[in-house]
C-alpha cells in the first residue's frame, strides 16, 4: 500500500475515533442531566402547571447568555437567585389543628447554581415544622426538609424562618427544575394573608435580595386556597339587608333624644353666617370657624348667627347618669340661629361634631340647608377607644392625624397607642438612644447590633413599613392634635413581657465604650431561655428581680411624662402586662425568694414616685394570681391610697370576667377579641385578610349587636356596673402593613363600634331581637347613603364587600351587604380585558361571569368573584 493510501486510511480511523468519543461524552452528559435534575426536582404532576404559574406572572424565558452556566460570584449568585427563583407556596390540606404545605423552588432561569452558600429567609405566622405532629409541637431547629433531604429548615425568632441547602447532599440546581418540600404547620394558616411577602435570598458574603416572585403585598406567589363563600351563600347572609333607598338617621353615633321644632329651615351659606366670640369655648369655636369656613365675630345680631353657651342640658331619662360631655344642639329656622350648650369644651365640642354631620353636602352639594331640630344628647360609655398597634408595623404620624379626625367624627375619646413589643419600640428617649438606633428598625442583620432581624414579611431592608418612630416633636405633635380633638392618648409600654425590642436595645447599649454596663440590665443569664412565648421568642422577658429593670422604667415614664405636660397631662398609662409564659417566670433565679413576680412588679412599679395622680391600665391576664384568680384593687399596694384607679382592659370572649373584675373594684374596658380586634377578617372567605386567632371572623352587624353588659348563666351578679366604664376596638399590625390596609380593616365597623360606644339602645334592656334587626336596617341605610360618602370624600379606603348572586328562573338575582351599593358584571375570558356592565337584574346570561361592588362613589371597587354555573 502506498504512503497517501496509508496517510489517507489512519486520518479517517482517526476521525472515527474522535468521533465515537464525543458521541459518548454527548451521551454522559445527557445522562449527568437528567439524573441531576431527578435528584433536585419534583415530578412534574406534582407542581402547579405552566398555565397557572404564567397566571401569576412569573417570567417563564428570560433572556440568559448561555444554557447551564454556572453562577459565578457570591453576589452574583444572590442576585440570579432573586430574580429568578420562582417561590410558590401550596396548602395541601386544612384538618382541625394542622395545616399540610408544600413549599416550590423552581429555578426559571437558565444557569445552573451549584453552589451551597445561600440562604432564604421567610415569614410565617404559624409553627412550620414537617415532624408536627399536634399543636404542643416545637419549632423546627436545623431540621432535614425537601422530598430529596437536600434542605435544611430552621426558626430564627418569632415569625422568621431560613431554609437554605445541605452542603454534604446538594449537587446543583438545574434551569427549569423543581424543588419540592413539604411542611406541616399549626392551624392558624387559613387564608392566603397568613403568608407573608417579601421572601429574600442571601450569602455569608454578599448583600440580601427580595425574591421578586414573592416582592409586595400582592401574594401572587400563594396560591389561591379557592373562596369558602360562594356568591349563592353570600346573597343568602346579604337577603335581609333591605335597601330603604335613603337615609334613616340625622346622624352617627344616633343621639339620645330628637325633636323636630318645626317645619322651617336654615339655609347655611358660610359667608352670611358669624359665630359669636366667646371667652368660654375658644377652642371649639375656632375648630367650628376653619371646618364651616364661618368669620368669628363679636355680634348682637339676632340671626344668622352660632352660639356657644355654657349651660347644662335638661334630660327626660333622669335615670342615666350625668355626663360633662352632654351637650344641646338647637336648630331654630324661624330666629334663623344655631345654639349649642354644655357644661364643658369636651360638651361643646360633640354638639359641634353633630351639627357637621347634619351639614355635611357630600350627597346633595349645594346650600347646607338645616332643619328646625333639638337634639339633646350624652354617651352611654366614659371611655370609647381605640387601640391602634405601631410596633409590629410602623404607621407614621400622618396617618394618626387621620384617624384622629375620624374618631372625633365618630365621637370616639381615648386613643391607645400600643407603642414597644418584641418587633419594635416606637418613641424616641433621648437618654436612651438605642431603643431606636436599634429596637425601631428591622432588616437583615444577624447580630441584631443595626436593627432587628425581619418579621411579618418585613424584608431585609431598614427603609419600609416596618422601621420608624416617632421623635419627641412628632409624639407632642400627636397629643396636640388629638387635644384639640378632646381625644386622650394612652400611651403603652409592653412590660416585662413583650420587650425583645428594648432587651436587643439594652443590650446593645451595655456593649458599647464606656457603657455603664448593669445600669438598665432586666435579665440574668442564670435564668435561661427554656420558654418560648405565643409569639415565638425565648429572649423577650425582662427579669421583675432586676433593679435595671425599674431603672428603665424611671427614665422611659419620665420622658413620656414630660411629653405630655404642658399639652395633655399624663392621668392613665399602660403597661401591657400580658402573656408572659408561665415557665419563664418559674425558671428566673429569684424565684425562690419571691413566690409571684409578676405581683412583686406591679406592686414596684405602682410606687414609682412619676405615677402621682396617674392611673394604671393593663391587659386582663396580668392581674392575674398564679392560681389564675384575679387580685382585689386593694390588695395592690399603693393604689388607693392615692384614688388612683386600675384599669383592666378585657379581651375575654364573653362577659364573664367583665363581671368579675367590676365587682372587685377593677375600672372595665370591655373589649373581646372575638367582636373587637379589627385585625381578624370580615367573612370567612380565603381570601380576606385577617388574622383568626380569636374567632374566624368579625362582620359589621357583630359589632353592632354587641351588647357590652349582658349576662348570662353562671356570670354571677354584676354588682358594681358603674365600673364597667367603656368599650376599644383593637387593630393589631402584624398583617396590617399599610394605611390603606389599616382603613380597610377599621371601616366600616368603627362606625358600628362608634354607635355601640355611644348610644344606648333599648334593645340592650330587653334583648328584643325584632327592634335590633330593624335598627340594624336603619344604621346599614345611613352607611350607605351617608357615612360611606363621607368616607370617600376623605379618601378612608374602607372594605367594599363582594356581592351576592344567584340565577333564578334564568334571570341574574344580585344583593350587597350594604344595600344599595352598584353591583358590576363582566364576561370572564381569560386572557381578554374585561368589559364592565351595571347589573340591573334584568340580565338572562349563558357565559360564565365575574362580578363586583363599587364604593359609594363609584371610584374603587371589591375583590372579584365567579358566579360558578354548578349553582346556576
């Protein structure tokens, strides 16, 4: 053979050779793949389908440089994670105690992450644990998840969790391939809004990211648990919500006495009308001039004129007791003058509340045109409250301003201001700068020496809902507006429990250069962490053993008592006093020496020399014995003795323990958490925020019917009912992140609370069914064709509930909550826009439709619902 023909056979064995190999290199990586992505992959009948991840809007073909590239940097890595790491989270089953989730990573980019440094960090309400087995289980710690074991799960604190990868286990993580982990959690997860937002990524050495599929308040990443309420149930609950096509009342909160003097009118144009200067009441009238837009003027002119004179108002009930905030308000249209008397400005300043309602021109714009009236009125309860939680998210000073507005209109007098917990303190004290360098911000810091670790989807960043405070200027700038408003702010310092934000602060402070170290120390290493409060911590006691303790106390009362001096003197402060678990009082050092800490703190803390002439409130549970009877007020040393009362703020689903803590000489804020805390949802519906701890949720005819002093069998006789001074609402923060979230919660039914607060219905004296359902009708008419107008004008984002529907006899059958209110439909085509129509009642539909209530105004509108054919 000769030399070419040799050349020519060895090039193309050789090239057969080169061949065959990369064939079997193709082979094994294709191998190497698909076993990889067995290994960190579910199934794909196991995951929610394309279909409905696109829904969502999670981005399915991102424009990535090249496939199966390794992520390269620690950052790097942090920021693909955050951009395409789809989170979606499941609820696979809802049984009596726990709750079955399977938690989804789908990797949508198109680079492999091989590497194990990262970790994700999230928020969730309720104990997850994959061993729970019952509700008395503990929380995770470095537990084995993922149907691969490739995850670790672990607590942080309070609500926060990590998940991050196993490093002996974990391969890589292929483009387009699934993670599955299922988990088990405590019951409390029941609707969508018991997961939280704001789920982030992060490296030992790189800065955190928010996975964007989880980013905002939006919740896209949860999928949906589907409605409880279909709109055939909700048009059964709304079908005796008669629409009396008007309004039925002068105004809300209904007065005590009315009479109509004649058929003549004022016409109230504001540029004919004076009010008539007055030494007495300059305040009040200054605050009628700006809201009437109405001169002030020293005059004798007989008409067009508003008076405001001192006097006490005559009443026909003489049975009830007196009142310095009874007031007379007279409407003459033949002397054409308006007279408004009381005893005091509070007094003055109601009468003035009333004669705005009746002048309001939301509905009919034009001339305020008055008719001849007398209204002689006078609260039923001393103390109508609201609590309103800034610790576990922050609401700036503004939006109190415009809750203390609406209180005044509603005639709501005391505003609690829950200011320190365990995820936040929110006033400034100049001579402690930590408590908000530190306790008034949250981010992701593990330390915890820049801020507090996140919580309620809070995120890894200082600058959200969730950190804030409220300087010296801004708290004096509260209690100005609302003392001018005749509203009392209360103050509240969580104590000793509930205090992880001022521990964290402390300590912080003592580890700092020339600190003096023990000067406000409250714990003992001695007494250990072997506890773990409802809300999840171990570290949020303060020892009552501890002079710091009491040292701390000293400087915080006296910054809050100077505050308050010259603008609204301190007369009641709150000291919280609640759920404090039962071993980590019993494992404290001192413990042996003192048999009840928690006596032995009230006891010090009611003798703190700035508490002269200053009353306390507390939460119910803290007056508490160990053996869980109540201590008498005497028996609380010091207090009598100075006629200083004690507040007990009772939030017990029945009146059982009002009744006995009147009679034991305890001043009763009646305020059960099944009716009064807002931060529980309005229907039992999936999709309503809420949390349900107390109760599955509170509507706004629950409110209303609420009888305050009602007994019942074994409650034992109420001897001492003029110590059952009043009623709060509560709105609790921890998934309440915004101020429309906070309006939305609150409204309507502080308007329903507003009315229980102040009027006396006959029917709490007879429990006549028959008069509350037909006061019921009234109030819903003068929501709808009054107060929710005047809400939208002020721009409240109150609830607008989903309508009810049904078809009979072919025809669209449709009812609201709250009568009258526009109920739209459009045709639901997925993937085209939606078309609007007003539903008149008259429609025969074959398509299947989604429907809608629009606000009173017509500018916002409720959530969605289907009109399922199944009940057509």
């Amino acid at each position: 053979m000769d030399l070419k023909l040799r050349q020519f056979r060895n090039l193309v064995i050789g090239a057969f050779i080169i061949a065959v190999c990369i064939h079997f290199i193709s082979i094994s990586d294709v191998f190497h793949y698909h076993w990889s992505t067995h290994q960190n992959s579910a199934k794909t009948s196991q995951i929610p389908q394309k279909d409905d991840i696109t829904k969502r809007g999670i981005k399915q073909e991102p424009k990535v440089e090249q496939h199966n590239v390794n992520v390269s940097t620690d950052q790097e890595l942090i920021n693909y994670l955050a951009k395409y790491l789809d989170v979606i989270w499941t609820v696979k089953d809802d049984p009596q105690y726990n709750t079955e989730h399977i938690l989804f990573l789908k990797n949508t980019g198109l680079k492999r992450v091989s590497q194990t440094d990262w970790k994700i960090y999230f928020s969730q309400m309720s104990i997850l644990n994959p061993n729970l087995k019952n509700i008395n289980d503990s929380y995770p710690k470095n537990v084995v998840v993922g149907e691969d074991k490739t995850f670790i799960l672990t607590h942080v604190s309070g609500s926060l969790y990590c998940i991050y990868p196993r490093k002996e286990v974990f391969i890589f993580f292929e483009p387009g391939s699934t993670i599955k982990i299922p988990l088990t959690a405590t019951k409390f997860q029941r609707s969508r809004t018991d997961s939280l937002p704001n789920w982030y990524v992060v490296g030992s050495k790189s800065k955190p990211k928010i996975i964007e599929s989880t980013k905002g308040e939006n919740l896209n990443f949860v999928k949906s648990f589907g409605s409880q309420l279909t709109s055939k149930e909700r048009y059964r609950i709304n079908n005796n919500h008669t629409d009396l096509k008007r309004t039925q009342k002068y105004v809300v909160p209904s007065p005590e006495e009315i009479a109509v003097m004649s058929n003549d009118t004022i016409m109230l144009k504001p540029e004919e009308w004076v009010i008539q200067k007055s030494d007495e009441f300059p305040d009040e009238i200054k605050y009628l001039a700006d809201a009437l837009k109405v001169k002030v003027a020293t005059t004798t002119s007989p008409d067009k004129v508003i008076k405001m004179v001192k006097g006490k108002p005559i009443f026909k009930n003489t049975q009830l007791g007196e009142s310095d905030e009874a007031y007379e308000l007279k409407i003459d249209g033949k002397s054409a003058d308006i007279q408004i008397t009381a005893i005091t400005g509070h007094g003055i300043f109601n009468g003035i509340q009333t004669l705005l309602s009746l002048s309001d021109k939301t509905i009919v714009p034009g001339p305020i045109v008055l008719n001849s009236v007398t209204i002689k009125d006078r609260p039923r309860f001393e103390y109508r409250g609201i609590m309103l939680d800034v610790s576990r998210n922050f609401h700036p000073k503004e939006t109190v301003f415009k809750l203390l507005d609406l209180m005044a209109m509603y005639k709501l007098n005391k505003f609690h201001l829950h200011l320190s917990d365990d995820e936040g303190w929110r006033l400034e004290i100049p001579d402690i700068p930590e408590l908000t360098q530190l306790g008034s911000k949250r981010c992701h810091d593990e330390s915890e020496t820049l801020c507090l670790m996140p919580s309620f989807g809070s995120g890894p960043y200082i600058h959200d809902q969730s950190s804030g405070f409220y300087n010296i200027s801004d708290y004096k700038e509260i209690l100005k507006y609302a003392n001018e408003r005749h509203i009392q702010v209360i103050p509240e310092i969580d104590m000793p429990g509930h205090m992880r934000a001022a521990l964290k602060s402390i300590s912080l402070r003592a580890s700092r250069k020339g600190a003096i170290r023990d000067q406000y120390k409250m714990t003992d290493k001695a007494d250990g962490n072997s506890y773990r409060s409802l809300q999840g911590y171990n570290d949020n006691i303060a020892n009552p053993c501890r002079d710091g303790l009491y040292a701390f106390v000293d400087k915080v009362i006296d910054t809050v008592v100077e505050a308050h001096k010259d603008i609204q003197p301190l007369t009641l402060f709150h000291f919280g006093g609640d759920k404090i678990p039962k071993p980590a009082l019993q494992g404290m050092k001192c413990k042996e020496n003192k048999t009840d800490l928690m006596y032995n703190f009230i006891q010090r803390l009611f003798q703190k020399k700035q508490f002269t002439n200053v009353s306390f409130g507390a939460w119910d549970d803290s007056f508490l014995k160990p053996d869980k009877t109540p201590y008498t007020v005497e028996s609380l040393q010091n207090i009598t003795k100075e006629n200083r009362s004690v507040y007990a703020f009772v939030y017990q689903e029945d009146n059982k323990a009002v009744f006995k803590l009147a009679n034991l000489g305890y001043k009763v804020i009646n305020s059960p958490a099944s009716l009064h805390h807002f931060n529980h949802p309005y229907e039992k519906d999936t999709e309503e925020r809420g949390s349900k701890w107390a109760t599955e949720f509170i509507n706004t005819k629950m409110v209303f019917a609420f009888n305050p002093l009602k007994g019942e069998d074994g409650y034992g006789e109420l001897k001492k009912p003029e110590n059952i001074v009043g009623i709060q609402a509560h709105v609790w923060t921890e998934l309440v992140q915004t101020t429309d979230q906070l309006e939305y919660m609150m409204f309507p039914r502080l308007i329903a609370f507003a009315e229980r607060a102040w009027h006396h219905a006959s029917w709490h004296e007879t429990n006549n069914v028959t008069e509350m359902e037909r006061d019921w009708i009234e109030f819903l008419n003068n929501l709808v064709y009054k107060e929710l107008p005047k809400l939208d004008k002020l721009n409240v984002h109150y609830r607008i509930p989903p309508p009810g529907a049904i078809i009979e006899d072919g025809k669209l059958h449709f009812n609201t909550y709250y009568p009258g209110l526009t109920v739209e439909y459009s045709v639901d085509s997925p993937g085209n826009e939606k078309q609007w129509y007003k539903v008149s009642g008259d429609e025969t539909l074959s398509e299947q439709i989604i429907l809608r209530t629009l606000s009173a105004d017509g500018k916002r509108h409720s959530r969605e619902i289907k009109l399922d054919r199944s009940i057509w």
